[in-house]
C-alpha cells in the first residue's frame, strides 16, 4: 500500500496536468475559429464538439458523490472527489466556449428570437445554474457560505437535467446513443445512491 508521502508527487502532478489535459480540446477549437473559414458545417462541428465536452465533465463532476455512496473505500470515487471542482470548472468553461460560438454565429436580434425555444432556453438555463457555482467554487466561499455552500452547489443537478433536456431536443428523442452513453450512468449511480439512502433511513 503507497504511503501518503508515495502518493503525493501523482496528486501534485494531477493537480497542475488534469486542468492542462481537459483544456487541450478547448484550445485547438480556438485555433480552429482562429485559423478556419466560417461556415455552416464548421459551426455545427464547433457547437458539437464544445457541447459534448461540456456535457462530458459535468457528468463526471457528479459522479463522485454517488460512487463513493456506493464503495467508500473506491480509489476512483476518491480521486473524482480530489477532482471534481477541476471537472465541474471545465464544464462550465466548455458551456461558455459553447455559448460563445453560438453568439459569434446570430445576429442579436435572432437571440433575442430563440430565448422563448425550449431547446434555446435549457441551454441558457443550464449555463446560468453552472455560473454561480463556478463563481462560488473556491475554498474560501466554501468557508463564507458554509453548511449552504452544499445546497447551493446541488444545483449541478438542475443544470445536468436543463441539459440533459436541451440535447433531448436537439436529438429529437431522449433515446438517441450519445444523450443514452452519457446520462444513463449517471442515472444508475443516482439511483442507487436514492436506494441506500432509503435503506439506511428505513434502519
């Protein structure tokens, strides 16, 4: 078994190369806007690619607490949880970078028309609950907020179902392989984090 004195050069290695590693996909979509002629195709390739990657880390982010519900003793449930503000901090970031090219793409006139869409207005929604808990993710307003710092940061969940629903739409069926692969674990893992809860409650 590693010592904690063993363990600490991969956790410092994670600390500073997990954030560089999950930026990797963000940059090279930059360089492509930077160096790619507009166009219709490119701007759904840059929407897609940016808007999985975001759905992707905030699946992961959530996925500690429910693992670790699960096995407590599980080495990945442990390490999403060292993580899972870097997780949860790239998907917003990915969410922006998401936002972003859509607002490079309208006018703001054809905004303002889209808001009242479901599929448009789920997206926004999503990107305003991941906001507040970017904003508030650091230590020291885990400290200034306390035992609501958790309830707050419970809205994860609200922002994963906002999103959830907006790839829905976009899809057309909630049954599609891409929303099925990405939230059905999720959903599992939930699940039986609800079951356990019962359990010990009905003890």
């Amino acid at each position: 078994m590693p010592t904690p004195r063993q363990s600490t050069p991969i956790r410092y290695v994670s600390s500073w190369g997990l954030p560089l590693l999950l930026a990797i996909p963000a940059v090279l979509l930059i360089v492509d806007v930077a160096t790619t002629a507009w166009s219709k195709s490119f701007y759904h390739s840059l929407m897609h690619t940016s808007g999985e990657f975001g759905v992707r880390m905030l699946v992961v982010s959530l996925l500690a607490t429910p693992i670790l519900r699960a096995w407590p003793k599980s080495p990945i449930g442990r390490w999403l949880r060292r993580y899972r503000r870097t997780f949860g901090l790239a998907a917003f970031f990915y969410g922006v970078l998401h936002f972003s090219f859509y607002i490079m793409n309208e006018t703001p006139g054809d905004v303002l028309a889209d808001i009242p869409s479901y599929f448009y207005a789920t997206g926004w929604l999503g990107i305003l609950l991941m906001l507040p808990l970017a904003i508030t993710s650091t230590k020291g307003w885990q400290r200034r907020l306390r035992k609501r710092w958790g309830k707050l940061h419970k809205a994860a969940y609200f922002a994963a179902a906002a999103v959830a629903i907006h790839w829905m739409l976009k899809k057309g069926s909630p049954v599609s392989t891409p929303i099925l692969v990405h939230f059905v674990p999720l959903l599992l893992f939930q699940a039986n984090r609800w079951r356990l809860a019962r359990q010990r409650r009905a003890t």
